[in-house]
C-alpha cells in the first residue's frame, strides 16, 4: 500500500472547468512534489514545496497553482487546462528537499481533458 | 539531452534466474541513484538506492551495482519472480544542486515468464 494518497484517482474535465487534485502523506515529511507523467515517458518535475513553502517552479503555466495548506497535505487547482495536459499526475513526499531520500510516490491521478 | 539512459526498452527472464536491468549516466556530479518499479495504474514504487561513495547496496533480492569510472549502475533480481514483471525505473540526483531534482531514465519493461 502507498502511504502517498492521492484523490481523485481518474478525473475528466473541459477545458473552461476548475478542479483541484489532492495529495495526503503522513509519513512527517517535510518535502512534497507535483510531477507530470505522459504515456511511455519518466515524471517530470513541475513544483517543489520544502517545509509548506514553494521551492521550485519548473516553469510550469499558471493555470496549474499548487497550494500546500499544511505540511501533510498538497493540492493543485486546476483551471482552463487545454486537451494536451491530460496526463497522470503524481505526487511524491520525501523526509526533505536537499538530503539523499528517496521520494515516495502516490498512485497518480489520471487526468482526462475534453 | 538524456543524462539518465536505460538502453533496453524491455528484458524478459524465465522465472527462478537472474534479472539484471542495466543504466548509464551522463552526468558525473550525480552521487545519488534509485530505482523505481512501476506497475500499470499505480504510481513508482522506491525499491532500492545507492549513494556514490558505495559501490554495491542490497536489500533482499535486490541489488545495485555502482561503477563510477564507467557511469554505470545495475540492478540484479535475483531469484526473480512473476510479481517482478513491470517497468523499472533509473533516478539520479546531484545532491550539490538539490536533491529533489531526480532525473529518470525512460525505463525498461521486464516480463517474468512462469
């Protein structure tokens, strides 16, 4: 079992919709991740968040705003996503940002754009 | 650019022998290297790590090998078993630049034959 839980775990939405994805870990770790995962391809890194403050952008647009309310928990809001954003989104935690710890993944949220 | 290379889209291996998926890397300030398995549907499970200044870590069946002068790293499963089938993925980070930033291979898909 994952001990990275993400909800929804399928969504489908049009283009003009808001939605936001949620990420829970209870492991106490102090760093938590949004990663982008296309079809046959590795995660790609898109935000950072080290003790509840974003840390790293990677240069992803602003309809996707990530928010981390506390440190167990991670959204991202979703907003006039286009057709080609559809993906699994994954989030992954880790003890911290800037020490050799592998990060956890949760089982991703298949996102389907109309 | 690819840092991270896995050059085996897929490997099969009967069950009961050896499984030994393979990685290179470009990128010689990386000092932190993971690999991660992947079933369809669920997100990346951590499976086992090393840091540069080993050259081999073993967790069970699993082992990775770690060849600095040749930037190589492997991972042997050893008895492998159905349940291995799946993608496996390479990671490595440079911990100078920040470890969070894990850059991965594009995976290998091992099928475990019964």
């Amino acid at each position: 079992d994952t001990e990275v839980t993400q909800t929804p775990k399928h969504l489908v939405m049009g283009m003009t919709n808001k939605k936001s994805l949620k990420c829970e870990q209870h492991m106490g770790h102090r760093a938590m991740y949004w990663y982008k995962q296309k079809a046959k391809k590795p995660p790609e890194l898109m935000f950072v968040y080290s003790y509840e403050k974003l840390s790293i952008n990677e240069s992803v647009p602003s309809r996707f705003s990530p928010e981390c309310p506390n440190s167990s928990l991670l959204n991202l809001h979703l907003h006039a996503l286009q057709p080609e954003d559809s993906a699994l989104y994954l989030c992954a935690s880790s003890q911290d940002s800037y020490s050799n710890q592998p990060q956890h993944f949760g089982d991703g949220t298949r996102l389907s754009i109309l | 650019d690819q840092q991270v290379k896995q050059n085996s889209p897929s490997l099969s291996v009967q069950e009961g022998r050896i499984s030994i998926l393979n990685c290179d890397y470009t990128n010689s300030m990386f000092d932190y290297f993971l690999w991660y398995k992947k079933y369809p549907a669920e997100g990346p499970t951590f499976l086992i790590s090393i840091s540069s200044i080993k050259d081999k870590n073993e967790d069970g069946r699993f082992t990775v090998f770690l060849n600095k002068s040749a930037k190589h790293l492997s991972l042997h499963i050893v008895p492998s078993q159905p349940g291995d089938s799946a993608v496996y993925f390479c990671a490595a980070s440079d911990s100078g630049a920040g470890s969070y930033q894990l850059t991965f291979g594009k995976g290998t898909k091992l099928s475990v034959i019964p």
